[in-house]
C-alpha cells in the first residue's frame, strides 16, 4: 500500500485517511457531511502510487478529500460507483 513510501510515511497516510473515515456530519462545526467513502478510496489509489512528494491531505467541507502540494491543489470528488469500479473526477478548478 502507498506506493515505495517507507512505512512511517505509509503509516501516516493510513492514519490521516482512517481519521476522515470516522468523521460524522458537523465535523467541522459547520455542518459539513461526514468525508466520503469514495474519494477516500480515490485518494488512497492515488497515494499508493507515489514515489515521493507527497502531498498535504486535507477533508473539505464539501465531504471530500483535497491533496495540495506547493504547485497545486486536486479535490477527489465521487461521482458514482459500481462494484467493480470508482468513478469520480479531479477538481481541478484551483489550478489557476
């Protein structure tokens, strides 16, 4: 899991993501939805295939996972499932 990460990097990851799976609605005091499964899910395909450069992990408020590094930032966001498959789209609309 999480690509050629060393497992203190791997751990970290895993924990932040298990974090945001245990949030309800209201996490943030403003009734946000809890984080969605999905771009959980979304976010840790991405993750396991990074080297190196890891980003900063971050829930929204929207109930989504953001992952920003210095250059840019993507918000996973689910779109439907099947049970094969996750579909969703990269938010790429902060790219500038």
């Amino acid at each position: 899991m999480y690509g050629y990460l060393d497992s203190e990097e791997r751990k970290k990851i895993a924990d932040t993501l298990d974090r945001f799976r245990k949030y309800e609605k209201g996490w943030d005091s403003y009734n946000a939805p809890p984080i969605d499964k999905i771009s959980i899910k979304m976010a840790e395909e991405i993750l396991n295939e990074m080297y190196t450069n890891i980003p900063h992990i971050a829930p929204t408020g929207n109930g989504t996972v953001m992952l920003e590094w210095d250059e840019f930032v993507l918000e996973l966001v689910p779109n439907e499932t099947t049970e094969d498959n996750i579909l969703g789209y990269i938010d790429t609309d902060d790219l500038g």
